[in-house]
C-alpha cells in the first residue's frame, strides 16, 4: 500500500518519526513535506495530501499539524477525503473498518512518538470490512458530497 505523509512546520519532528518507522517496515512512502520548521500553513499540505488520494498515487494519507485539528478540517473540505483526529488506537482502527477512513491526522503538540507509531500501525494495519451498515452510511457520506460539493473541486 502505497502511503502519502505530509505536515506543517508544528508536525515535522512526529512526521519524520513516522517517515522513519514505515520505511523500517518496508512500507512505500511518499513524504510530501514540509521539510523544515520554518513556518508554513497546514491547509497547503491537506491539499497536497489530498490530492495524492484522489489522484490515485497514495492509497492512504497521514496528515500532522500541531494539534491536528486544522490540519483535520481542511483534509475534510476535499471531495472523496474522510480524514480522521485520532489519539487513540481504537479510533485509529475502528476508524478505517467502519467509515472507510483514508487520512489519519495525529496532532504533534498533542501525541509522542511512541503513540503516533501504534496509531499508524493500527491505522495501515485495518481494512474497510464492507459490512452493509458500513456501506450504507459511506453511501450516505458520498451522497452529502455530492450534494454539498463544487462538482469541479477533486479535479
């Protein structure tokens, strides 16, 4: 599975922990920055990150900022992008097998180094189950899309 990773200056230092631990385990990731601590804005990465996802060249996103709660709500505004804050394992999981979750976001100020490797562990390790309650509620999800979103805004 081919990942997307991507933060802000607040997220870099967790962002190359991660980058570190997925390559360890022979995990293909695409490090879409920032590259620096010199001050950038997260929407800038969100839309980075998530244009890999609908472009079809990261399977998966994990998104950092420093609480991750913007970093959050900008993934969110892209069509086809269900980015979830997750600072526990259960969430990180669940997650994915119940709402098809496609972009983890861990808040750097927030979590260490040691949580945000489980979270990542337990986010790439879980499968959409495809249960019809599931499906249902994504179709739904997809329909508000449809309905709220500029046509033109994943292209």
């Amino acid at each position: 599975m081919k990942i997307a990773i991507a933060s802000d200056h607040a997220g870099l230092d967790l962002k190359n922990v991660v980058v570190e631990h997925l390559k360890g385990k022979g995990q293909a990731v695409d490090d879409l920055g920032t590259y620096t601590t010199q001050s950038v804005d997260y929407p800038d990465y969100a839309e980075k990150l998530g244009r890999a996802i609908q472009q079809g060249t990261a399977e998966r996103g994990i998104l950092i900022c420093g609480s991750g709660v913007g970093a959050c709500v900008a993934a969110n505004k892209m069509p086809g992008i269900r980015a979830a804050l997750c600072h526990d394992v259960y969430s990180a999981h669940q997650g994915v097998e119940h709402d098809d979750m496609n972009v983890l976001v861990l808040g750097g100020r927030v979590i260490g180094p040691m949580t945000a490797i489980e979270l990542a562990n337990a986010y790439l390790g879980a499968k959409f189950t495809g249960e019809e309650r599931h499906v249902r509620r994504l179709g739904k999800i997809h329909s508000l899309e449809e309905r709220f979103c500029d046509k033109g805004a994943g292209s």
